[in-house]
C-alpha cells in the first residue's frame, strides 16, 4: 500500500503544479485582454470564464482527490485537528 500511496502522492504533486501553472496563464489571459480592448478582448475573458475556467477546476478536483486517496492509504493524518505531544527523551 505505501508504494501505491508513493504514486498517487506524486500524482497529486505534479498535477496540483500544473493546475497552478494553468491558473496564471489564465491571469496571462486576462492581461493581454486588458491591453488588446475591444470584443477581441471581451470574446477572450468570455472563452477564459466558460471554457478555461471549468476546466482547470475540474482537473483539480481529480487531482485533489488523488492526493486524499494517497494520503488516506500511506496513513498519513495531515488533515487532523489533533496535537502531537513531545517526548522528551
């Protein structure tokens, strides 16, 4: 199970990057709309927000996912509330 989680975990690495990548070219997008003006610009902030947009969210949904499976079965508890106390040795 832990090389199964090993994967799924760099899974999630590289695909949450990507999704960070696909975010600021989104961000790109919106720039050079702002310097192009015009229904040229507005057709492509039209084109970012419906067809871009849902996307990039989709695909970090899956991605998300993946990284919760792998956590789940490398047992790890990073989304736990609790605190650790510290043996003193």
């Amino acid at each position: 199970m832990k090389k199964i989680a090993d994967i799924l975990l760099k899974i999630f690495a590289v695909g949450i990057i990507a999704c960070l990548f696909a975010g600021a070219l989104s961000l790109v997008g919106y720039i050079a709309a702002l310097i192009i003006g015009g229904e040229t610009a507005t057709s492509l902030c039209a084109w970012i927000f419906k067809s871009y947009f849902p996307w990039v969210i989709k695909a970090t949904s899956v991605f998300t996912g993946i990284g919760l499976i792998g956590m789940y079965l490398g047992k790890q508890k990073a989304l736990t509330a609790t605190v650790e106390k510290n043996e003193e040795k």
